[in-house]
C-alpha cells in the first residue's frame, strides 16, 4: 500500500466514523424486483410495518440509493443490469438479497439462464431467508443491516472495490461480456 | 489649431472607410475585414470624446447634425454592437457571397444609424433611416433566404411611407424640418401631435418588431448572415426605439394628449401603444417557445423585448422611460452577445438548428458562458443588466395599475425563461453528438468582442448607476424628472433596489454554497453516457438527448391560434388581385381593351370640349 | 460598513435559522403524514439525517457545470432567504422588495436546471421543461394579486406589506381583506411548492424523480439543503402577503411578551399553512403537466385578475 | 359451428395432402401438413379468415429425429382455433420463413431459431439475437441439452460444510 493509498483509507475511515449515525439512519432503497420476493416489500413499506420508522425509503434511481434490494432470483439478462445498477450507486452502498434463489439458486438450481449464487458476482451485506421471507422477516433483516453500518461491518461495497478483479472475473465467467450491444441498445 | 472631431467628420470619415472597405475587400479579404473591425472602434472613441461637446450644431454640405444627449446614448450603444460583431466579419469573409459588398454595406449601416441619431432636422433623419433600410435589406439575401428581404423591404417601405407623411404634414403645419422645434410645437396642436405620434410611432413599431409589424424581424433575423443577426438584433432594431422616444418623449406625449381621455394614467392613444406592446410580448414569447431554429428564436425574443420598449417608452414617467432606455441598453447587449454565441457555435457546427446539436459546453465552455450571461440579463434575473430594466418597467406598470398589461408583462417575463432555457439545454447541455466530438473551441479573435458585451452586462448589472445617471441627465434634457439614487440604491415609486447589494448577498451565498462543497468527499468523475437510464445499456448520445420539440406539452396548448402572416397574405393576395386588374386594365396589349381606352378617352375629351 | 456587516450577520442568522426550522418542520410534517396514513413515522430530525447522509456519500460528477450549477443554485437560494424579513427584523430595510424574492429565486432555479441537464440524462431535460413550464402557469396569477396588492398598499416591501397588515388586528390581513387574491395564492403556493397535484416536475414514478435523477453524494445534499430553504422563502412569502406576517398572539403592555408571542404567531401560520399543503398532496393524484396549465389558466388567473381589477377599480381591499 | 370446421377441413383437404386431422377440443382443429405443402396451406389458410397468427413454437421429438413446427392461428369471424403442424428432419434443421405470409412471425422465427437452432431461410434477421444474450452453448430447449451440466459448468454452486439436502424418501 502506497503512502498515498493509506492517506486514503484514512480519510475515509474518519468520514465513516463521522457519518455511520446518519447513514444508519437514513437508508434509501432501490428496488430491484426481479422475483416474486418483491411482493413483500409493499407490507413492509405500509402502514402494517412501516419502513420509514427506521429512515428507509423508495428512491428513484440507483444514484440518489444507499442499498439495493435483490428480491429474487436473478437471469444473466438481468444480472447483467443489476451490475450495471449497483456500479451507477454512489459510496458507501450496501446490497441486501432476498431469498433462497440469490443463496443457491433456489428452486431455479437446474435453470439455464439463472445463476446459483449472488455473492459471486456482487458482494452481499445481508440475506434475508424465506420462500418468500415474510414481512416481519425483512423488517428484521433491515434491523440487521442497520446494526451492521453502525458496527461498520457492512463493508461489502468496500470488498468489491478491494476484490474487483475477482469479481469481474466471475461475471465475466457467467455473462462472457459485461455490457450487450445488440440491436435494442442503439 | 489641431483637427477638431466633430459629427460631420465622424460621418465622413465612416463613408470613406466604406468605399475603402469595398475596394480593399476586392484586393484582399481580410484586409477589408479589417477595416470594418477599425472603422467603428475609431468612431467609437471618437463619439466618446464628444461626450463634452453635447448640445453642439454641426454641419455637412447641406445637412445639419446636433449631438443631443440621447442621440450620443443610441449612438455609444450602436457603436458598440457594430464594433464588437465586426470581429466576426474577419472569419465570415469566406462564407460570403459578395464579401466586398457586405463590408461596405455594414459601413453604411452603422452611417446611416449615426446619422439618423445626431440629425438635426428631419429630413437628415429620413435620409440616413432610408441608409439604414437600404444597406440592411442588401446584406440580408446574403444570409439564407431572399424572400425575408422582400418581407422586410415590404414593412421598412410601410414604416418609411408612414415617417415620410409625418414629415411633410409637420412641415406643412408649422413650416420647419427641425426636430427639436417642430415637436415642440407639435407639442401643443392636438391633431397635429396625434399624425405625428401615429405616423412616425409606425415607423418606429415597424423597426423595432412590435406586433403587428413583427413578422419581418425573425425572417430577416433568422435569415440574415450569422455576423448581421446581432447587428439587426442588437443595434438597427434599437433604431425604432429612437423613433418611439421622439415622439413620446421628446415631443412629449403626455403634454400632447393632456386633454385627451386619461385611461390608467396615461392618455388613450399611448394606451393603444401599450396594448400593442402588450401583444408583442405574449406573441413574442409564445412564438420564440416554439421554435427550433437558434437564430430565430432570439429574434422572436427580441419582438418580446420591444414589447417592453414600447410599453416602458410610451408611459412616460421617470421610472417607465429610465427602463426603457435602460432595457435598450441591456437586450443590445444581450442579444448581440447571444447572436454571436449562435454565430460562434454555427461557425464551428454549420447548423444553427437546436434539434442536431448538443453538449457543446464540453468543447465551447466560454461561449456557453457567455451565451448564459445574455440570457440570464435577457430574461431578466439578477445580477445582470436586464433585471434592473424589467424591475423599472414593473414599477411603473404597478404604479399606473395596469392589469392587463402587466399580466403579458409577467407572462412575457416568466415565459421567457422557457425560451431562454431551450437553447442553453439543447446546445450548450446534454449529450454532445458523435459528430462533433472534434468540434473546436470559438477561435480568440471571436472570444474577445462576446466577452467584452458579457463583461459589461456583469458590470452594468452590479453598478447600473453608471448608465442610469446618463439616462436621468436625458430625462433632464427633455424635459422630464430624472431618476432618483441613493448611493448604489435606485429609487422607486414603491420600493428601491440596490443591485449592488443584490450581488454582494449573492456572491456571500455563493461562498457558503462553495465551501460546503468543498468541505464534502470529492465527487467521482463519470462519464456523460454512464447515466440512468433504468439500467439499460445505450450506446447512441443522439438518442440520450432532450432538445426536438422540448416544450410538446405547452405548444400543443396554442399550437391553432391564430397566425398573423395568415392575414398579411390575405392582404397580400388581395393587393395582387388589384394589381392584377390594374394591369390588365391599363397596361394590357390587347387591341381590344386598347380600343377600349381609346374610346373612352375620346368621349373624355369630347365631353370636356363640349361643355 | 459596520451596519453592512451587522445586516449580513442577521442576514445570516436568518438563513440558519431558515434551515433548522423548515427542516425539522418537514420531520415533522413527514410524522403528521405518516399517522394519517395510519403510519408511524419517522424521527421528526429525519430530514436532518437525510441530508448529512447525502453530504457524506461519494457521489459523482458529469463534468464543471453539473458541480457549479448545485453550488449557484445553492447560492441563489441562500441569498434569496436572506433578504428576507423574519418576525419584524429586516435585515437591508428599504431594499426587501418582491421583485426580488421572484428573480433571486429564479437565478438559483436556473443553477438547479443549468445542473440537472448538464448531467447528460433526458429525463432531467423533461423534469425541467416541466417545471419551467409549471412556473409559466403559476407564476403569473401570483405576480397579478401581487400587483394589486402593491398597487393598494403603495408599497412593494415585503416588510411593509406585512406591518401594514399588523395594525387592526385580523381584520387588516390580506386574507380578509383580498380574499380571492389568497385563495389564488394558496393554489399557486402549491404549485411553487411542487406538491400534488402540482407534482408534474418531480413524478418519480413517470420521470425518475425528474430534474434530480443524476443526483447522488454531496450535490443531492446539497440541493435537499436548498429545497428546504425554498420552501421557506414561498411559505414565508405566503404568509407575509397574505396572513400579517409575525402579528402577536399575546396582547398586553409587556414588549418582550408581544414580540415573543409575534414570533410564535409566524410560526404557528407557517406551520398550518405548510402542514396543510402536505395533506392536500397527500390526499390527491398528480395532473398531467398539459393539465396544470390549463388549470392554472383558467381558475387562478382569471380569480388574480378579477381580484386586481376590484382592487385597482373599486378600491376595495385597500 | 361444427358445419364450417367440416367444411374447412374437407376444403382443405381437398386442396393439400392432409397428414392428419384432430380435433383437441372446441373449436380447436390440429392439421398435419408435409413440409412441402405448408407454406401454400398457410397462404390458404390465412385467406379463409385465420389471419391472427397468435403463436409459432417448436417441439423437439428426439425419439424421432424431427423437430415439429406449430403454428397456432385465430379466425375473429368464428373464434376457431388452428394449430397447424409440420415435422423437419432434426440434423438438418431448415425451413423457410413464413414472415412473407405472417409478418409477425418475425420475432417467433428469431425465438425458435435461438432456442431450437431451426434456421428460417430468407430471413436474414432470424440469425440475431433475441433472448439470449451471448449464448454459448447448443440451443438450450433442444431436448439432448443437459441444463444442470451447463449450470454447473456456468454458475459456481454454494459449497456447503455440511450436506443439508437430502433426496426424497431417503433418511436421515
């Protein structure tokens, strides 16, 4: 490590320190729904739950985002957008994946064109279990989210940063390009 | 005894500088480019100098010049447009069709409006107004079209028609060609005053592009070269401000119709002036939304703004007349400086249309910033030039209560954020097209006259005082009560404004805004592609780009309302159907429409013989 | 000099001020909407949270005008808030007149679009077509009962119009006396405020949140910062023109207790006048942007030019 | 109804070699065509009414080496529906495109040609791709695909420390 370098993560380990209480607090989401997992999220986000209690809520776009929800299993097509979504997000950006497709492919173990396991191709901060997980369940799991960026081990965005040739090997293992370039995109 | 600069030798000095610039430009391009850029900086410091000599008579052969305090305001003014945009001649000369012909004929123009500012009497007025229309209406089919000089022929023949009979019925009511006098008489002859005000109002309205005389302006202008568009814009069009002033003013007008009925302060028929003011902003302001063309959108903000001329000029009160001269002043400025940010971006893309370009700001940053100091001062916004003219107009019109009109004032004022706004986003922001990735920066010898008239509209916008003080010592000349300060602050009716403040608050703002962000993790730097666009990949910028019909939703609103040039072509189609008979009557070969006349002159004569 | 600089020092007070109070009143109006959506809602400092967070992120950049417009945006407004009087205290008295809060404000608004659309994305050229478009409609009915009211009072001071207001009591409030002319303000107040159904330029479900969709890190912080201090200046202008001002709740013969209560009286009109427009949004759908034209063109203007008229006509209101 | 099915089928089957009629369910016909016939029974077809062409699919008949093409069309005048079908040699899989007689079947000819590998002369944009992005492999809906192989040749697999599945009827 450069003395450059070391200054740094210096001064990024003092700006987190100084801004972990608000980012904890106040979590925008981008939604990524892929799968049926999503149908969860309006309980959660309604009178029922209440998201906002805990600062969270709907954002627009992946830039203005802090963490995006994968609520599903995830087809190479749309992996390949998801990277591209979370490599748009501004730092720190957590990503929090939901249910058993995102940990092993789930029910779609044998499909073609649908990867097994998210964290070989992004880095995960939190799973959420369940077929779907229920409300309760992804309220919990945001808890847990929070808990972590006030530990400061939500950490995932950085592993990527550190990781990235890693990474990018994997998805390029499972997609052969990162960025498609046919018809439909002129 | 050194040589004296005086009006005459000014005048002289231009006509020969134009037949110099006619024979060099034969020899050599750039030479006579040249002599255009001298010519008017030369006159420039020579009218400055004569800012002492005010009130001074001059002659030349038959012709009489007096420098009156206005007439040296129009005259900075104009000098200034024209000596800035000649440095765009330089680089226009091979784009030229008749390049040797265009640099006399640009000389000539900035003679005739010399001329005609400084006449004494009103038949210099007219010889040098004629000077003007004739050298403008060759240099325009230079441009694209030839058809928009046969337009504007058509309505400077009007308005020149109109300013001819006010003349000769001057004349004829009180014997004297000279301004001054005769408008003082006219003064107090009701009937006389009401010719005059109506007939050579016409002529100002026609040259200034007030509806319903607008339809030339955005033809000529969106047509005319690319280095003639600010000059019409920013200097010739000024000239019909100089017409209104006379006769509302100088004459003065409310003097004139004080027995009149008095409508919102102001007497019935500078109120039908106002009206049409009125009109032009909204007219002006919802045709320049509209437009896809560069050029002609500013030229339909120009009619806008001499909608607010007008209305300011023909209120007559300190404050109206302060901001009319003072928004002379600021939009000369302001849309010159605009026309060469179109003249400088069509110089290096070779379209003027909003819908094929973009993104320029990468490759031509000066020339958006000066493109976004015309606009912020042409809509108005502080800290420029054009702010303290409309907060003046508004005084006023609050003053007089004048609903109507400043409903279309505040449409005018509001709309013309759209309008300014579309081509800032279209051109300068946004995506920047394949095409002119290899688009170069305004070359330097451009730079210098648009950052000149933005520097001034920064300055004059901080301190407007400095012109303010020329436009009260006017008011004074004329008659009238001159404006108030107090230190930096103007004084209003209602209230006062302190540009000065304004500015320093705002730059205070600006710093804290700075610091902030200075304070805060350094952004990452992206791409202008790596953009949202719900995670799809594009890869064409064109398509990335908002600029074709931008404002859809507000044009569908107005898009059947009715159009002007559809009446001026029922006319024109009734004047030919005349004019068709005529000829058919009276200047046929037929023998037997011959044969017709013949006899009918013989009974004529037959008839008149036997009584 | 000194009085300049003690000027710029309440000037500046006022703008920390504007700050703490309309973002916590945001918190708080955030709660009030979120228990009458049978919600809990968030901490009333959630704002505040909100905003640092967006300030400590790692955004990104599209280049000098996306970084400079945020900041002449931010300026703009700043300058804006302080000119503005607050309980009484004017900060450069003689100068706080209307025109200016409509063009300063503006210069930031233009800064905000300048940046928006030097970001490269569509869908922020059409957020703020809309949005400019929005202001053509609700602009000009506002600038008209302004007129009227200039025109009645004789004066275009926002200081002045609101102590003019302050000296019989309810009665001489503008909401009495110019009824029409506030009810077009209050709609037009929604309109500035960009709330439903006047929420054409945001749309984030149509346009992605519009003009603001490139934004992320220090440059959305940033304009949060000064979307709050611009709903401060329209609900301040609000309140000055039409409901009195800082008029006292509290009558008697003690100083500090009248200007005491004159503070909580803004305070509490500023309140209700914000927390109502909240409920309204939250209550309605969002208008075509076609729509809100033609709405504000038909309703509100024709009320502003009824009301001028009856003002400047009739006298009455004066 | 049943009057105008007949007498379709039998116009029908006067004209072309009919390979087989069914009748699935109500209003519903199934018509075998020879691959050399079918292009002149569609035309014919889509004369007598079937002009909505709702669907063209593939099914792969390994035991048979022969892919079969259906395509489902639907008559608005009287709601029946056809599935018209041929069979293809599977090792030579070409037929020629249909895009001429059903314009819409532009985007089915690139689906099929992406999933089954059947190649659709004269139609230059059936080559593109569609679905699939970047696909490596031999088309994945053809039966001798082996998807679990693909897939755990192509997407790593969670390594568990300890095996938490168990087969059905196994014990624990």
């Amino acid at each position: 490590m450069s003395k450059k370098e070391r200054a740094v993560a210096k001064r990024k380990k003092k700006w987190d320190g100084i801004s972990n209480f608000f980012r904890a607090n106040s979590i925008w989401m981008l939604m990524y729904c892929t799968g049926c997992c999503a149908i969860e999220l309006p309980q959660a986000m309604t009178s029922k739950y209440d998201m906002e209690r805990l600062g969270m809520g709907p954002m627009a776009t992946p830039r203005q985002a802090d963490v995006i929800l994968v609520t599903g299993y995830l087809s190479v097509k749309t992996l390949r957008r998801v990277i591209y979504a979370y490599e748009q997000m501004g730092e720190p950006k957590y990503l929090v994946a939901f249910g058993p497709c995102t940990i092993n492919g789930g029910i779609y173990y044998d499909a073609h064109p649908v990867i097994k396991s998210l964290d070989q191709y992004l880095p995960i901060d939190v799973y959420i279990a369940g077929c779907m997980p229920k409300p309760e369940a992804v309220m919990n799991g945001f808890q847990d989210l929070i808990d972590m960026i006030k530990r400061k081990e939500a950490n995932g965005w950085r592993k990527y940063q550190e990781n990235k040739e890693w990474y990018r090997e994997n998805q390029i293992h499972a997609l052969g390009e990162l960025r498609i370039k046919d018809e439909f995109h002129e | 005894m050194g040589i004296s600069i005086g009006v005459g030798t000014i005048i002289v000095g231009l006509l020969i500088s134009a037949v110099l610039a006619y024979v060099l430009t034969k020899i050599n391009k750039t030479t006579g480019a040249w002599v255009t850029v001298l010519a008017p900086f030369l006159a420039l410091a020579a009218v400055f100098l004569l800012r002492d000599s005010i009130g001074t008579t001059y002659s030349l052969f038959f012709l009489e010049f007096e420098l009156t305090e206005y007439g040296w305001f129009f005259s900075m003014i104009m000098l200034l447009v024209f000596a800035c945009v000649s440095f765009f001649n330089v680089y226009w000369m091979k784009k030229m069709v008749h390049p040797a012909a265009y640099n006399m004929l640009y000389l000539l123009a900035l003679t005739g409006t010399l001329g005609a500012f400084m006449a004494k009497d009103f038949i210099g007025l007219f010889i040098f107004w004629e000077m003007i229309v004739w050298s403008s209406m060759f240099i325009i089919p230079f441009g694209k079209s030839r058809k928009a000089s046969v337009v504007y022929y058509a309505f400077s023949a009007l308005g020149s028609l109109a300013m001819l009979y006010g003349i000769f019925y001057l004349y004829n009511a009180f014997g004297s060609f000279n301004i001054q006098e005769v408008l003082k008489l006219a003064a107090t002859d009701t009937t006389a005053a009401l010719v005059a005000f109506i007939t050579i109002g016409i002529a100002g309205m026609v040259k200034l592009g007030v509806f319903p005389f607008h339809l030339w302006l955005p033809r000529a202008h969106g047509n005319a070269p690319d280095t003639f568009s600010p000059i019409l814009s920013g200097g010739l069009v000024k000239a019909g401000g100089f017409a209104v002033f006379l006769i509302a003013v100088v004459m003065p007008s409310y003097e004139a119709f004080a027995t009149q009925l008095q409508f919102m302060g102001v007497s019935i028929t500078s109120y039908i002036f106002i009206l049409f003011g009125a009109v032009s902003i909204v007219v002006g302001t919802l045709m320049a939304i509209k437009q896809d063309d560069f050029k002609k959108l500013i030229a339909y903000s120009s009619v806008a703004n001499a909608g607010y001329i007008i209305i300011g000029l023909a209120m007559t009160d300190a404050l109206s007349v302060g901001g009319a001269f003072m928004h002379i002043f600021a939009h000369a400025l302001a849309s010159a400086a605009a026309f060469l940010a179109v003249a400088a971006v069509s110089h290096r893309t070779g379209t003027t249309k909003m819908s094929e370009l973009g993104g320029l700001i990468h490759r031509m940053p000066l020339t958006y910033l000066v493109y976004l100091i015309a606009i912020i001062s042409m809509a108005g916004i502080p800290p420029m030039a054009g702010f303290i003219s409309k907060w003046m107009l508004f005084q006023s019109m609050i003053d007089n209560g004048m609903v109507f009109v400043a409903t279309a004032a505040f449409f005018g004022s509001i709309g013309s954020f759209l309008y300014v706004f579309r081509p800032l986003s279209a051109v300068f922001l946004g995506q920047l097209s394949p095409k002119h990735y290899k688009v170069k920066k305004a070359p330097v010898l451009m730079m210098i006259p648009m950052i000149i008239l933005s520097g001034l509209t920064v300055l004059f916008g901080i301190f407007p005082n400095i012109v303010l003080r020329i436009v009260s010592r006017i008011q004074t000349s004329v008659g009238m009560e001159g404006l108030q300060f107090d230190g930096t602050k103007i004084i209003g009716s209602n209230g006062s404004l302190d540009p000065t403040l304004i500015v320093v608050i705002f730059g205070i703002g600006f710093m804290i805004a700075l610091v902030i962000f200075l304070l805060h993790p350094k952004s990452r730097k992206v791409e202008l592609m790596d953009t949202y666009t719900a995670s799809e990949f594009i890869y064409t910028p064109e398509l990335l780009h908002y600029s074709h019909s931008f404002y859809a939703p507000f044009e569908r609103l107005y898009k059947n309302a009715p159009d002007t040039s559809k009446w001026y072509k029922a006319i024109l189609k009734k004047v030919s159907e005349i004019g068709g008979f005529v000829s058919y009557a009276f200047f046929s070969s037929k023998p037997r429409i011959v044969v017709f006349w013949i006899v009918i002159a013989m009974v004529a004569l037959l008839w008149g013989g036997s009584v | 000099m000194i009085t300049i600089i003690i000027s710029i020092l309440i000037a500046l007070g006022i703008l920390v001020f504007a700050f703490l109070w309309q973002t916590t009143l945001s918190g708080i109006t955030r709660k009030i909407v979120g228990r009458y959506q049978k919600r809990y809602g968030p901490r009333f400092y959630q704002n505040f949270r909100d905003i640092f967070k967006a300030l400590s992120k790692r955004g990104i950049t599209h280049g000098w005008v996306y970084s400079f417009g945020v900041i002449m945006a931010v300026g703009g407004i700043m300058a804006t808030v302080m000119f503005l009087p607050l309980f009484g205290i004017v900060p450069f008295p003689g100068v706080d007149n209307f025109f200016i809060y409509v063009y300063l404000f503006a210069v930031g608004m233009l800064g905000m679009a300048m940046s928006a659309v030097g970001s490269g994305n569509p869908l922020a050229g059409i957020g703020v077509m809309r949005a400019l478009t929005q202001m053509v409609g609700y602009e000009v009915p506002f600038m008209i009962v302004v007129l009227a009211m200039i025109y009645g009072h004789g004066t275009s001071s926002l200081s002045e119009l609101a102590a003019i207001q302050q000296t019989s009591g309810f009665l001489s409030w503008n909401l009495v006396k110019m009824p029409i002319g506030t009810i077009v303000g209050f709609i037009c107040l929604l309109g500035m405020l960009g709330k439903k159904p006047f929420e054409t330029f945001i749309a984030p479900a149509e346009i992605a949140s519009g003009p603001m969709v490139e934004y992320g890190g220090k440059q959305l912080g940033m304009l949060m910062i000064m979307h709050e201090l611009a709903t401060f200046i329209e609900i301040s202008l609000f309140v000055n023109l039409f409901l009195g001002g800082a008029t006292p709740i509290v009558f008697g013969e003690t100083t500090v207790l009248v200007g005491l209560s004159s503070v909580v009286g803004f305070l509490l009109k500023y309140s209700i006048v914000y927390i109502v427009s909240a409920l309204i949004s939250n209550a309605l759908g969002r208008f075509k942007i076609d729509q809100v034209i033609k709405y504000f063109y038909k309703v509100p203007i024709v009320l502003a030019i009824i009301q001028a008229l009856i003002v400047v006509f009739l006298g009455w209101g004066v | 109804m049943n009057n105008i099915i007949k007498e379709f089928v039998d116009n029908v089957t006067a004209k072309f070699e009919l390979m087989g009629v069914d009748y699935p369910a109500d209003l519903q016909v199934s018509l075998d065509f020879d691959q050399r016939d079918i292009h002149n029974a569609l035309a014919y077809i889509k004369g007598a009414g079937w002009t909505q062409m709702s669907l063209l699919t593939c099914v792969d008949w390994i035991a048979d080496n022969e892919f079969q093409l259906v395509f489902i069309l639907f008559n608005w005048k009287n709601g029946v529906r056809l599935q018209v079908r041929t069979r293809i040699d599977r090792d030579k899989p070409v037929f020629t495109t249909i895009t001429n007689i059903y314009p819409g079947a532009q985007y089915y000819e690139r689906d099929v040609h992406e999933f089954f590998g059947v190649e659709f002369e004269g139609n230059p944009d059936s080559y593109k791709q569609l679905f699939l992005e970047n696909w490596d492999d031999i088309p994945p809906l053809r039966k001798d695909f082996d998807a679990i192989a693909y897939s755990d040749r192509k997407y790593p697999a969670r390594k568990y420390k300890a095996n938490f599945s168990t087969e059905a009827g196994e014990s624990k």
